[in-house]
C-alpha cells in the first residue's frame, strides 16, 4: 500500500533525539519514532501537546527530510506569541511529544519521476522542499531547480548545506531572493519574486516541468498567478500554503 494513503493513523510517543539551530528563531528537532514505517518527501505530521489540566493543542509540521529508519526531523520557526512552537524549539534531547502521520499525498515528490522539477519556497516554505532536495541527492535522476525567496541571509534555511549541493551537484539549480536585505554586493535588489526569478532556459512551460510551491497564502498565490502567466498549466502545479493566523506546516499558528 502506498505510505501517502494509510488509513486510521494512530497517535503515538517520538522522544527527541537532537535540536540544532537553522537561524535566530528556527531549529530542527530530530526524533525518534518506534515503527516508523517511512514517507514521502513533502509530507507532515500532526503533532500535539497536551498540558496538565487536559487541554490539548494541534498542529502540522513538515517532514524535512527523506525517510531514515525510525528517525524523522522537523523544522520549526518559533512565533513569539504563538501557543506550540516556543514550546517545541525548547525541547531537549530526551524529552517526549506525540504525533501521527505520515500525512498528505499530493505534495509530494518520489524518487522514481524523471520530469525537471521547479521549487519555490517563501520563507519557512522551504522545508518539504528541502526534503525533496535530499530525497533526489540520495535516490533519483530528475533535474531540479529551487527558487528561494526568504527576508535575509540570516533567514535562510539550511544555507551551508544548501551552498554544499549548488558546488557539488549537476542536477541542481538554486536562486535566492532576498525580500529586505541582501547579501553585499548582489546584483538583484531587495523584492519580491518577479516572473524573471522564475523564468530560465529549459523551465518553461514547454518543458514538462513539475512544480512545487510553498509559502503564506500571499506568497503562493502570487507565485502560481506569475507561473499561470508564463504559460504552465494549473495541473502542473501543486502548492502548500499557510497564513499569518493559523498554523502552518512549519510556523506556529
């Protein structure tokens, strides 16, 4: 049976492994799950907590990397008035959490497709991306190319490992735009993706390129509107969104 579509998920207990930082206000929780039986890249989990008096609170993370055992690793950006995720980018090694999962069977990429795939990831969005990115290092023989919009420098995600593949690795192409500040000496300024971020030789529409796109509604909504302009068709393209006043794959809400 395929993994994207296994009934009747069942809470249970992942004790943390390790946290590391990703920036300032993100980290990375790597958890252990007795049985985990694997993933695709792009899927979540939900998670929950629950406090003493009983209330309960929910919510769905992306899974940032491929599968790995009984490990999994989520990305988490701390809200400062949000209700889980400044519980979560606290924990330490050893502590306990339940989740369930994995979920989703639409965003999702297997190793087995050839077609050229385009990311594009807004800020946080990048973290089913990422997993996607390191399914295809590990197994796969699809062209990709990663379009990464994010405030700062010192937003970006997984920037060292990021700048390892772009050196070491053919298959893959990474533009980054930075919204508010760049780094010195960039050629591009300041903004929001244009239709010329997302164009390049051999990724248009007539290309049979498959597309990803994740970020906050806004940013999702005006990614697909400029591809749809460009000529790519609807069907190619599949998004995952979050807003500013719920809960996201990868913010608190």
């Amino acid at each position: 049976m395929d993994i994207a579509s296994k009934p009747r998920l069942h809470w249970q207990v992942a004790q943390v492994l390790d946290v590391r930082p990703e920036t300032a206000s993100a980290s990375t929780l790597g958890l252990a799950v007795p049985g985990w039986a694997g993933h695709l890249a792009g899927q979540h989990i939900d998670l929950k907590l629950t406090a003493e008096d009983g209330y309960s609170a929910q919510r769905s993370y992306s899974l940032s990397k491929p599968p790995d055992g009984e490990r999994i690793e989520l990305t988490i950006q701390q809200i400062p008035d949000g209700e889980v995720s400044p519980y979560l980018t606290g924990l330490t090694a050893g502590d306990e959490i339940e989740l369930r999962g994995p979920i989703g069977g639409w965003f999702v990429w297997r190793p087995g497709e050839a077609t050229r795939v385009l990311l594009v990831g807004g800020g946080s969005g990048i973290v089913p991306l990422m997993a996607m990115l390191r399914q295809r290092t590990a197994a796969g023989a699809a062209r990709f190319r990663l379009v990464y919009s994010v405030r700062s420098p010192a937003d970006v995600y997984y920037g060292q490992e990021l700048d390892r593949l772009e050196r070491e690795c053919d298959w893959l192409q990474v533009v980054r735009v930075f919204t508010r500040t760049g780094p010195p000496h960039t050629a591009r300024p300041p903004g929001r993706i244009e239709s010329s971020d997302l164009s390049s030789p051999g990724w248009g529409p007539a290309d049979g390129v498959s597309t990803y796109v994740c970020g906050p509604t806004g940013f999702v909504e005006s990614v697909t509107t400029l591809l749809i302009k460009q000529g790519h068709q609807p069907s190619a393209i599949r998004t995952e969104r979050f807003g500013p006043s719920t809960e996201s794959r990868n913010e608190d809400r």
